[in-house]
C-alpha cells in the first residue's frame, strides 16, 4: 500500500514538471527576440492581388523585406499571397487568414466608413502609403472622344469585374457630370482592355499603375492612343472631396506621341492595411522593417521608390495604426500636428 502511494506521489511530480518544461518551451519557441510571442504572429501573410500587376510585385519584395527582417520583428516567415486584390484582402483581414493586405486607398476610404456599396464598416487601418496609382480613360485617336462627357452612354472599358474600380472610377465620371450607370460596361484586366481599344471593340479604357504605365505603353506602341483630359476644376473638386486622390503630372514623352504634361489625377495610393486591433508592436516592427529596406525594395519595381520620409505618412482617408506612429515618430517624419500631409510624393 506505501508503495503504491509513493509511487502515485512520484507519478503527480512528474506530471508536474513535464507541464513546467512545456509551459517553458511553448513561451520561448521561436522567440528569441523579446517580442511577444503571443502578440506577433509566427506566419505573416501579406494579401497583395493577381500575379503580374504592380501589387504582387511590390509585395513580394515587401515580404522578402519581412524574411530578411524576421529576428527584429520576432516572425518565422513572411510570404505574399496572390489575392482578388483590394476588396479580398478586405475580408482576408477582418477573418484573420492574412495580417497584412495591400489596397488601393480609394476603395478603403468606402470601406472604412462602411459607405459606398459596403455593408458594414471594416475595422482597419494604414501602416504605410507605398505608392501612387496614376490612371486615365485612354482612348484612339480620331474616336470622337475628347471629354469625359463625351464618354456618356459609350463601351468602355472600366477594369476588372470585382476589382473595386468603381469605387473611384464611380466619383471621377460623375464629377465629371456622366453616371456610372449610363455606361455601357466592359469589365476586363488592362492588357486585354488594351485589345478592346485596338480593334475597336470599346471607345475607351481605364488604364493605369504606376506614373508609367505598362498597359498605357502597350496601347501606344501598337495604335495612336489620345489621353482623355480631367477637367480643371472637375480634378480640383476631386481632390478636395476626397482624401485618397491627389493631382499629379504625368511628364511630356511619358507615352509614344504624348508630346504636352498630362494634367493627371492619383486615383489612390497602394497602401498596407492592418486591422485596427492588430497588435501595436508587430504593427511598429512591420513598418520598421519595411521602411529601413526600402532601398532594396526600390530594386525590384521602380513604384516603390515612393517609399519614401515624404510619402509613407501621406494622409489618404484612412486612419494610422498606433504602432506605426510610434515608428514615424520615432525617426522624426511624422508631422508635429498628428495629420500627415496629404500632396503628392
């Protein structure tokens, strides 16, 4: 009987242990960083969009940034996710599947506010204003189209279906007095939009990326393709009404046969997106990571040079995570009055 019970004793003090050696490791696996563990994700996933546009691109350096950056920021790994873009990366965020989503800040100024089409009011927030997306209805010489008026009840061309182009697409047309809706439609990514230009298939494309456009060359390296022009005081109006656009000018010679300034219009910026919960310091060591290896991300696609003190803190209509403040603070480029300042790169 004595012995049954010191063996029952020794039994309970083993079991003890085995729990305090378990607790140990499974507070100290991975981290050998002082980041909390339980905090910091071990798996960073970045949502960017389809393979072969600018924001796959740019985030699979960004998450080569985060790998190379990994024993500062106390992650195992950081991949980019190939993603429907903008609107998945959205609800990719508010389930938790990804940590990080790249969008376009025009359609997060809707989604944040629960406005525009959106049916509830995503809990998100900006890290870093990456780079300028500069976009265009583009149409063919001799098409009869010389305004965006001109554009009412016409085939266009308006981007993916799903893409959430609408989103600033919609406020640019009927600023310009021509409704969305009067539209005849065509949903296609920007190569095979450039077709439709090509055999006339449409009278018009949204067309657009970065200041330099890889679709927009395209078109006019194979047709005449004429630059349909903002109105003045329609591109001002825009740019007072909504945060996320901004005037920019789009230098003579940028395009084949493009011989004058384009008075162009950024109609959102790329930006990185955590959830408004996420934890403060991943979010500051995310944005500490990038921002110091942003020399090396400017290699891999020329957008990413507006990486920069100037821009990352641009105001675009969506709110900044405490984590990444505490960051830009920190190295002096975040402005004294707390409102990032809102012109061009």
């Amino acid at each position: 009987m004595l012995a049954r019970a010191n063996w029952f004793r020794c039994w309970k003090l083993w079991l003890v242990c085995l729990w305090f050696v378990v607790g140990i490791v499974g507070c100290n696996a991975g981290n050998d960083t002082g980041v909390d563990s339980q905090a910091t994700p071990r798996f960073v996933s970045l949502g960017t969009a389809p393979v072969g546009g600018a924001f796959y691109n740019v985030g699979a350096a960004l998450a080569h940034a985060l790998n190379e950056g990994k024993q500062v920021g106390g992650w195992r790994q950081a991949t980019a996710e190939s993603t429907g873009g903008s609107l998945e990366n959205f609800r990719r965020l508010d389930s938790g599947d990804i940590q990080i989503g790249m969008a376009n800040s025009s359609i997060t100024y809707f989604a944040v506010r629960g406005e525009g089409g959106f049916e509830k009011q995503y809990e998100l927030r900006s890290m870093m204003t990456l780079f300028p997306l500069v976009a265009m209805f583009v149409t063919k010489q001799g098409s009869g189209v010389t305004t965006i008026a001109d554009l009412n009840g016409k085939r266009v061309a308006v981007g993916p279906e799903g893409a959430g182009f609408e989103y600033f697409v919609r406020p640019i047309l009927e600023t310009h007095g021509v409704s969305y809706d009067d539209l005849d439609r065509t949903y296609a990514g920007m190569q095979q939009s450039v077709g439709y230009l090509q055999d006339e298939s449409v009278s018009a494309a949204f067309l657009g990326g970065g200041l330099r456009s890889p679709a927009i060359t395209s078109a006019a390296s194979t047709m005449d393709v004429f630059l349909v022009p903002y109105g003045a005081a329609e591109r001002a109006k825009l740019v007072d009404t909504y945060p996320s656009f901004g005037e920019v000018e789009v230098p003579a010679d940028t395009y084949k046969g493009q011989e004058e300034p384009y008075a162009g219009l950024n109609v959102g910026s790329a930006h990185l997106l955590v959830r408004s919960d996420a934890d403060e310091d991943f979010v500051y060591h995310v944005t500490k990571v990038i921002y110091e290896g942003r020399e090396k991300i400017a290699e891999t696609h020329g957008a990413a040079k507006a990486i920069n003190a100037k821009n990352v803190v641009r105001n675009t209509g969506t709110e900044f995570h405490a984590g990444a403040i505490r960051y830009y603070e920190e190295i002096g480029i975040w402005p004294d009055n707390g409102a990032p300042d809102d012109s061009e790169p």
